[in-house]
C-alpha cells in the first residue's frame, strides 16, 4: 500500500509539472524530461514511482503541448510539429478551440489503447529477449545506422555514426584517466541539452546569431474562451465523433506495435492516411488532428514500454532520447549489464503503474487543457520567458552532471552538447542518433580499432 501511495504522488508530481511545462513552446521532450527524471531516480524513487512518474510526464505533456499549438500556432515541442497544419486550417477558421478539443481528447484515448497493447507485446517479443541481449553491441550499431537513415539528415546522418562514436569513445578514455570510472549521465545529458545549448551558441556567435534575431516580437491573436460541457471533467468520447473514435483506436493500436519507428513521422504518416480518406476541410483538419495527437501518445508509451519488458536495452527512438534515464542512470540503473526497470518490475507492475501514471495525468492535465487553455496561454505569454526555461534546464544538467563527475562532468556535459547540438541544428543528426551512437560507440571502435 506504501509503495501505490508513493507512485501516486510521484505521478501527480510528474502531471503537475509537465501540465505547465507543455503550455511553453519550444520545449522539448528529450531536453526536459531527461534531467528531470534523472533527478528522481538519484533522488532515490522506488522503481514503480519512477515508472509512474514517467507515465504521467508523458500524457501530461503531450495534452498541455496541445495549447500552444491549436491556438497560437507554435509547436509545443518536437512532436507537434506534423499537427501544425491542420490546426492552422481550423485556427483560420475561427475553431482553434475545436482543435484543441480534438487533439488532446484523441491523446487520452491513444495512451489507455497503447498502455495494455505494449504490455502484451513487451511479453511476447521477451521470449527474444536472450539474443537481444547477448548482442547488443551490433544491435545498437545497426539500429543507428536504420535510424540515421529515417532520420531529418538522413546520408549525413549515416556517415557521421564513426565520427561520432570515435569523439564519444575518446572523451570516455579521456574522462576515466581522469576519475578511474567511466562516465554516463554526463554524456546524455550533453546530448539531450545540444539542441537548446546550440541556440544559445548561435545568440552569442557575431555571425550566426542573425539566423534568430526577429525584429519585432510575434502577435499572436488566442479566440475567446468557450465550453459546450456541463462540470469540471468532460467527456472524450462526446467530444469526438463516432469515426474519428474508430479511427483513432485504430492507428493507434497499429502505432504502438511500431516501436522502432520515430514517433513524429508515425504521427505525420497516420494523419496523412486518415486525412487522405476524409473530406471536407473542417472534417478532415479535425479528423488528423485527433488521430495524430492520439498516436503522438500511443508510439511514446509503447516504445518505451516494449524494450523496457521485452529487453532491458533502449531499442526505439522514445527509449534512447526522453526515456533513456529509465534504462540507464548509474549507479541507480544500467544496461552493462541489465540492472534497470526491466530487472525490478513485472508485466503487472509495468501495467498497474503505468495505469496509475495515465489516470492521474488524466485527471489533471485534461479537464485543466480543456476548462484553462485560453487563460494558461496568457499567463505564459505574459509571464514566462523561455529563456528562463532553457536556463533552469540548462542548471539542472550542470547539477547532475557536477554530481556524477564534479568539474570533469559539467565540462564533459557542454563538450557533448556543443558538438552534437550543432550537428543537429546544422545537419539534421538528431538526438535519437546520437543516443544510439552513445550506446554503440564501445562496440564499433572496438570492432574497428581493437581499443
């Protein structure tokens, strides 16, 4: 009983935060969810409130970045990014409330239809789960390699893997003659900060910082505020119609048996099947947008879920950026050998605490998206910069990293993040490559190099 009450509270937590982080634009899953989930597991959460607080972070998330996205026209964060043109379609209409409705109501029933379909499938792929484990090595090289090649910067992807595993590995052997250990947190934390570390390189570069200055700030015009509900706590299932119901519990479901697929180009794949079968302009903008924002949802639980049962190793886009730390943050968890979610929990824990994570994140983040949205978009338009945002994120990555390595780990954490952040800006080499080429590094300079 203790330990369900624990997981209860490190949901809300989770619901509670990430519900207000989702209304910022910009903030992105990996850059944010990393250090803060690290954080727990240090902190000494029990391995089903990790879970739980997890669950919770992601549905949280992924409602509230809906705001941001139907009524101002801004991605939330990487995710939103395929759903911004059918919510500006609607938002031209004078409906960007409509969309948010649709988006975050499919998002709720994406996550309950992900949480049971990944569990079944993490059981039934564990019977592989030896081989997987006896070759990881040339797992994670040839899985980088396929998610390079899927990936934004596709060919350069692909031919920076040796690059990049061969800087990785040398600042390893640099950083272990230093302290005698082998280093982590820091390296993830470096890759998952790049992205944001790099814009703030670009602000302080004399020639690169004209590719962000704006010479005014944005306008943006939110609808007035309406409800077509009685009570607090509306009904999902009244707010889509029978078909975007049908359709959106079909894809996700398929979705969530994808596990190795990135999650935004499922999401823009499945929006444009069912958009291509739908006609009508408000039809069909509302009909994607509830179906993307639900598989939005769907491939992030499952695949974080699936290797977490079936493996114990990070063998999907989601596990390698924003759901690493559940697989691998020393000395807590890791994955040589397998010590992590996988080795604590059971198919059962992983349902019932993950059930417990949705439902709590339910309760706070979608009535709350639903009744405040318009209010929540003012506040943070008015009152949070985003710029305090990266900075706090940016201190929490120095905190973590200070604590695995001291100096040696913050310097090791901005080495990691200027490099890889810049390969991601500059050239499309994404985060979720990155990640893979971390894990990959040792077994390809062995192979290549015999070091």
């Amino acid at each position: 009983m203790s330990l369900l009450l624990t997981a209860m509270l490190f949901a809300l937590l989770g619901a509670i935060v990430f519900s207000l982080i989702g209304l910022i634009s910009g903030t992105d899953e990996t850059a944010i969810m990393v250090p803060l989930t690290l954080l727990v597991i240090l902190l000494g959460a029990p391995p089903a409130a990790v879970f739980s607080f997890f669950m919770a972070a992601v549905l949280a998330k992924h409602l509230t970045h809906a705001v941001p996205t139907a009524l101002m026209g801004i991605p939330g964060d990487t995710t939103a990014v395929p759903l911004l043109d059918h919510a500006t379609t609607l938002r031209r209409m004078g409906m960007p409330h409509i969309a948010l409705r649709k988006m975050i109501s499919g998002g709720i029933i994406g996550a309950f239809i992900a949480l049971p379909t990944a569990v079944l499938l993490g059981q039934f792929l564990g019977q592989f789960a030896d081989f997987f484990k006896s070759s990881t090595g040339i797992i994670f090289t040839l899985a980088a390699i396929l998610i390079a090649y899927f990936s934004k910067g596709k060919w350069v992807s692909v031919l920076m893997i040796i690059p990049f595993a061969f800087f990785i590995k040398s600042l390893d052997l640099l950083s272990f003659t230093v302290l005698d250990k082998h280093l982590s947190i820091s390296f993830f934390l470096g890759i998952a900060i790049g992205p944001i570390f790099a814009d703030l390189l670009f602000a302080t570069s004399s020639s690169a910082k004209k590719s962000i200055e704006r010479d005014r700030p944005k306008e943006y015009h939110l609808a007035p505020e309406t409800k077509s509900w009685k009570g607090y706590f509306p009904n999902p299932f009244k707010i889509l119609t029978g078909r975007q119901q049908i359709f959106t519990s079909i894809t996700t479901f398929i979705s969530s048996l994808t596990f190795v697929f990135s999650p935004v180009g499922m999401t823009a794949l499945m929006g444009e099947i069912v958009g291509s079968r739908t006609k009508g302009a408000y039809k069909k903008s509302t009909t994607s947008l509830t179906v993307m924002n639900g598989v939005t949802e769907s491939t992030y639980i499952a695949e974080v879920i699936i290797p977490l049962i079936a493996f114990g190793i990070p063998l999907s886009p989601v596990a390698l950026g924003p759901g690493s730390p559940l697989f691998n943050a020393p000395p807590v968890f890791t994955v040589d050998p397998i010590n992590n979610l996988h080795t604590y929990l059971t198919s059962w824990d992983f349902f019932l605490y993950g059930a417990i994570g949705l439902i709590i994140a339910s309760l706070i983040a979608y009535p709350f998206s639903m009744n405040y949205a318009r209010k929540a978009s003012v506040i943070v338009l008015k009152f949070v910069s985003q710029e305090a945002i990266v900075a706090m994120f940016i201190g929490l990555a120095c905190l973590l990293a200070f604590h695995e390595a001291q100096l040696v780990g913050v310097v090791l954490t901005f080495t990691v993040a200027a490099v890889g952040g810049l390969l991601n800006r500059i050239l499309g080499i994404g985060a979720g490559v990155q990640f893979m080429v971390f894990y990959a590094s040792s077994w390809i300079i062995l192979t290549l190099f015999g070091i």
